[in-house]
C-alpha cells in the first residue's frame, strides 16, 4: 500500500483508538436505548449487541465526524443510531433467510423465533428514528427515510429472485447497492453533517464510503465461498444453499457447460449440498476466475474510494478512513 506524502498507514487498533472515548459513548447510548417494555425485545438487542463485530458502521461514522471537524453529542446519537438500524437488518435477515447461526452464536430467530424477531426488528428500526427525531434535523430524517426504503427494497429485490439462476451482473451490483453500500455512504454523510462539513464535503464522504460498502459486500460474497466456517462465523457456501447467486457464481455462469450449469441449478432446487459437494462448487468458479474476477471489482472499488478520500487534507481521520479501504479489502470474515 503507497500512500505517498499520507505517511504510514494506521493500525486497526490505532484507528479504533481515535475515536475509543466516542465508541464507549455509542456503546452505552445503545445499552440505554435498546430496553424496551417487552422483556424479548431487551433480551434481543442486548444479544445483538454482545455479539461484538466490526462496529464498522458508526466507525465511519465518528471518524466522518471528525475528519469535519468534532465528533460532539449529534454524532454518537448517530452513531447509535446507525447500528440500531444495522442491528434491525440483521434480525429480519435471519427470519428470511432462516438462519441458524450469526457471528458464530445461534441466531435471534432460532433462540426467540421467528414471530417476536420480526417485532423486535421493527422496534428497533422505530427506536432508531425516535432517537434520530431528537435531533430536530429534516436533513438527517430524509437521509435515513431514504436509506431504510433502499434497504428494504433490496430485500424485496433479493427475494424475487431467490432460486432462480438467470441472476445478472447488473442484478448483482444493484443489491449490493441497496443492502449494503448506501448505509455505508449514510453513515460517512451524516458524520460529516454532524461534524459541521459543508456540502461537498459531505457528498465527497458520500461517495468515499460508498465504494467502500460496494467493495465490502462484494468481499464477503467471495468469503462465503472461501472463509473457514469459524473464522466467518456461519456455514461457508450459506449463500447459494439460501438460493442466492451472487457475482462470482454469475461471473463463472457466465463460461460454464451445460454440466455446470446443472450442478448449481441442483443446489438452487434443493437448498443443500448433498448431491453436488461444496468442493465441487468452489473448484467450478476457481476454474473460471469467478471468485478472482469479483476480488478484482472490489479492488476497483476501494480504488476509487481511496483516490476520494486521497483528496482530503493530511491528517489521522484522513489516514484512519484511507486505511480502512485496505482492512476492507483484506479482511478473512
């Protein structure tokens, strides 16, 4: 990684550390705000929340904030509100998908079910924008509207064509669009607003971030293929077995046999690999550079959102946020 007259790049600890005092404040604002008068819904956000991850979201976020000027009071209430929002996906996500497990742990739907996850998902979503709603900001509401109507429309775009195998490259990048990169940019636009950035640096933090969600949804569709099962805390292979073909499988369609094609065809129908192995799965897209061909569009990705956030005057939120294009990029789960 050359980063020129940037100096050394951050560690992932270094980065953390700039912005530790405002994550502890997140963290306790989250604790505070996910108890709830139903005892299942407190139990759920509390689960969520001790499941740790990357808390890469809020990260942007404060880091956004920062780079613009502060990260004051606005800015962790965004912060909380980001991954209360992030944290409500991932519940509804796991009665869709009927999942079984989440970051290496039984997921909500199996310990609660299905009926009192999909109501605690909405509870949070509404907590979230009740807390957003205290900042009396019409820009901050419209930008999280929007953002709620495009992640809910990539749920409902992912669900029609669940199982069907004639999924496009334009399919591919439009969910991850939706589902993933326009969070990220919401959340490096609404730091940068908190912060007291003008408009088009705002929009430049827009832009950076959502390169950065592009490139990191495409990322974890090459790890399902090719983590280990403890390291990506979920069943490897987890995507085509829910019938979702993603963009290296759509990339190796592309060349495949007749034979092939069949094989995840077979998978699609039946929802398991135990007529057509996982192995034999992971050597037909390593034979046609589906999985090498995806890392290299992510790679433009972060690319780009490097050049962006490149433009931006020296300093170690600068630094932090062009790191994080490289810990995106190289991460195993």
């Amino acid at each position: 990684m050359s980063l020129g007259k940037l100096g050394q790049a951050l560690t992932a600890r270094e980065i953390f550390d700039l912005i530790q005092d405002e994550m502890d404040q997140v963290e306790k604002k989250i604790t505070l705000e996910s108890v709830a008068s139903v005892d299942a819904v407190t139990a759920i956000g509390q689960y969520l929340q001790s499941a740790g991850g990357k808390r890469l979201r809020p990260s942007l976020l404060l880091l956004s904030a920062k780079l613009a000027g502060s990260a004051g009071p606005c800015a962790i209430q965004l912060g909380a509100v980001v991954e209360m929002i992030h944290a409500a996906t991932l519940v509804h996500d796991d009665v869709i998908d009927a999942a079984e497990t989440r970051r290496g742990r039984p997921s909500t739907n199996v310990t609660w079910g299905n009926h009192t996850c999909v109501l605690a998902g909405d509870w949070l979503y509404m907590q979230a924008f009740q807390i957003a709603l205290r900042e009396r900001n019409f820009q901050i509401l419209d930008l999280l509207i929007g953002l709620t109507q495009m992640m809910v429309d990539g749920e409902l775009l992912q669900l029609e064509r669940i199982g069907r195998i004639d999924v496009t490259e334009a399919d591919c990048m439009e969910l991850v669009d939706r589902k993933t990169a326009c969070l990220f940019s919401v959340c490096a636009k609404l730091g940068a607003l908190a912060g007291g950035a003008d408009t088009h640096a705002q929009e430049q933090l827009a832009e950076y971030a959502w390169n950065l969600g592009m490139a990191f949804q495409l990322v974890d569709d090459v790890l399902d293929f090719t983590a280990r099962e403890k390291t990506l805390g979920k069943p490897v292979g987890g995507d085509l077995r829910e019938g979702k073909v993603t963009l290296p499988v759509v990339y190796a369609l592309e060349r495949a046999s007749g034979e092939e094609r069949q094989l995840v065809e077979t998978i699609l129908r039946r929802r398991d690999y135990d007529e057509v192995p996982f192995s034999r799965i992971l050597a037909f897209l390593e034979k046609y550079r589906g999985i090498g061909r995806v890392k290299d569009r992510a790679q433009a990705f972060t690319d780009t959102a490097r050049r962006i956030i490149s433009s931006f005057p020296d300093s170690p939120y600068q630094r932090a946020l062009l790191t994080v294009t490289e810990l995106v990029t190289e991460r195993d789960h």
